[in-house]
C-alpha cells in the first residue's frame, strides 16, 4: 500500500503531529491529504509540508486510508460528512478516545474496514505510545498500514478493542499523570531552598535518565528501585512518605476512573 493516498481529517495538534510524522518518516507528499475546511489552517499546512489541502469529503473520497482526528464529539457529524464517498476497501484509522469500532461501522457503508488507535501526546517528539485495535472487516494488510501511519510517531503494540479502556487510562492520559508528578518535584525542590531552574532541570534528567534505564536495561522497576534505597537512609524516608499517603492506591484510582470515563464516552456514542 505504498502508492496509496492517505487523508488526515483533522488538523489540529494530533493531525498536525502525525502528518509531520509521516513526512519525517518519509512517506511521499503527493501520497499525503488533508481535510480542513479553514482557509487560514490550510494554507499553514500547504506552506508547512507542502501538502494538498482539501475539504473532509474530496479527501475521503481520494483517499484509501483515511485518520480521523477529531474530538470524540464530532466524530457522528464528521462520518456523517463522509460516509457518502465511502465503500468495501477504505480503511478508516480512528485516533478518537471512546469512540468504538462498532459504533464508525454502524456510520459507514458495510465494508468499509475500521481500525481503533489510542494515541498519547508524546507523538509530538516521536515518541509515541499507540494502541491499536481492528474492527470487523479489517484485513492484515490494512491492519500493517494503521501500524505504519502511528509507527512514525512511536511505537505500536497491537491489542484486543476491550483493552482499550485500559491503554487510555495507562498511556493516552500518563503524560499527564508524568507532568503532574514532574510539576510536583520541581515545586518540592524550590520549597527546599533551590532555583527553579535548577530544580527543573535536576527532575527533568531524572525523568529522562531513570526512563532509559528502564528501556535499556529491561530491568523491573522494583528491582531498580530497590538499588536506589539503602536502609534507613534518604530514600527510604521518602517513599515511607509516598506508602503513607498512599500515593500507589491513588494511582490506581484515578487510572480506573480514566477508565471508567473512556467507557462513558463510548456508551454515549
């Protein structure tokens, strides 16, 4: 599927950051869309990448893959749109959290295949976290190209679509929950006395060096935590703390209630 059209509909940060994706990763430009209905917006992006800018439904109908990345809310309106252009041998790639493969079949023409992702914001630096589901009508090959389009921006790991939730709650939110703790140590370090910029940096490649330990020693993080913590000594006070306050139990709350939340929105589609 390399000589394939491929539409982004969807230009904001997530469309944006896949697109350049694709460019960097060396998908040709005259194989790339976007649908975007600003005038504005479109001529960003053609300055930007030089790519086509069209609106959702000449685009859907050009193209072979299309991305759909927009909010969940707008997703009935956006198939609504484009269902008219499409049939049997489109794919369809869905980056909209909640949004089921079952509910975009039920929009779409039968055939049309329909491929569930869950993206997080590290895409931005190309380090992305996806995970990927196929709907019903879905073949290999067109499984292989959805893992394509998101492997330009991170890594990819395949699962089943009632894991979804849980890759939501685990990786399309955990940015957030790793800015939260970053944002939390760096207040901690200027109320012990240093500047904030020495703090920001002290927790930033704390942050970047313990992540790549984790990678590329492929040890457990129990195990490399323990090497931290000598008895009675510094970092065992510390995370007397964190047990007392019970920061791990909190954890798991609110990663079930971002689950909990990504059920919801698929209920209410």
């Amino acid at each position: 599927m390399t000589s394939s059209q491929t539409a982004i509909l969807g230009a904001g940060v997530m469309g944006e950051t896949l697109l350049s994706g694709l460019v960097r990763a060396g998908r040709r430009v005259d194989h790339l869309l976007v649908g975007e209905k600003r005038a504005e917006r479109a001529a960003e992006l053609t300055d930007r990448y030089g790519v086509a800018v069209l609106d959702n439904v000449e685009a859907a109908r050009r193209a072979d893959t299309i991305a759909l990345v927009v909010k969940p809310q707008d997703m009935a309106d956006l198939l609504a749109e484009i269902a008219p252009v499409l049939g049997p041998g489109k794919l369809l790639v869905s980056l909209a959290a909640g949004i089921t493969t079952a509910f975009i079949e039920s929009c779409v023409p039968a055939g049309v295949a329909v491929v569930r992702v869950m993206p997080n914001t590290p895409a931005l630096v190309d380090e992305g976290m996806a995970g990927i589901s196929p709907g019903s009508s879905v073949t290999d090959d067109q499984l292989a190209e959805a893992e394509g389009l998101l492997a330009s921006v991170g890594r990819v790991v395949r699962i089943p679509e009632r894991q979804q939730d849980a890759v939501t709650a685990i990786s399309g939110s955990g940015p957030a929950y790793i800015f939260y703790v970053v944002e939390s140590m760096i207040e901690a370090g200027v109320h012990l006395g240093l500047p904030r910029t020495t703090a920001t940096e002290l927790v930033i490649q704390t942050l970047v060096g313990s992540a790549k330990m984790l990678r590329e020693t492929g040890t457990h993080p129990t195990v490399l935590r323990e090497q931290v913590t000598s008895p009675a000594g510094t970092t065992a006070a510390a995370l007397r703390e964190l047990e007392v306050h019970k920061v791990r139990a909190a954890f798991l709350a609110a990663m079930e209630s971002a689950r909990d939340r990504s059920r919801e929105l698929a209920e209410g589609s």
